[in-house]
C-alpha cells in the first residue's frame, strides 16, 4: 500500500497528537483555505487505505482512532523498501 506523501506525513502527526483532544480543533482553526482542503484530502485518504477511522463532529475531527495498519504503516514501508533493495542487489 502506498499512501501520499502529505497523507504519510499527516498519519505521523495523528500519532504524534493521539493523546491531545484539542488539537485538530486548533489545527483546523488556523488552516486557510487550501490547508483546509488538503488535510481533508489526506484524512479522505488515510481512511479509504483502512489506517484510521474519523467520527467528524462541527466540520472537524471529533475522534480519531488509529488501526492496526496506521500504526504499522512505517514499519511495512521500511520493509518494502529492503525487500526491493535486495531484489536489485540480486539482479545486479
């Protein structure tokens, strides 16, 4: 599975903030229009690869919850990448 690099970027920050109920309230607060339109996007993304699910409450993210897949998504990244990186050494 392969995710965007603004949606990898925002699945790190939903993990960095897991814990921090006010945030996305302040996050979306302070975005302009096209931050605004991109985090949804990402948010859009992140939920239709199955790494997170989003209950949305006043436009905004209410509750977030990270799956299995969200929270293992850099390690099964880190192992595709070596798994091509030997499949090259062994044709090279």
């Amino acid at each position: 599975m392969t995710i965007s690099k603004e949606a990898e970027k925002l699945l790190l920050e939903i993990i960095d903030h897991e814990s921090d109920d006010e945030y996305w309230a302040e996050r979306f607060e302070k975005a302009d229009h096209k931050e605004d339109t991109i985090l949804r996007g990402c948010f859009k993304e992140l939920k239709e690869n199955q790494l997170i699910v989003t209950m949305w409450a006043d436009n905004i993210p209410a509750f977030i919850q990270i799956l299995k897949d969200g929270y293992l998504y850099q390690q099964h990244k880190h192992e595709e990448q070596e798994k091509a990186e030997r499949a090259i050494n062994y044709k090279g």
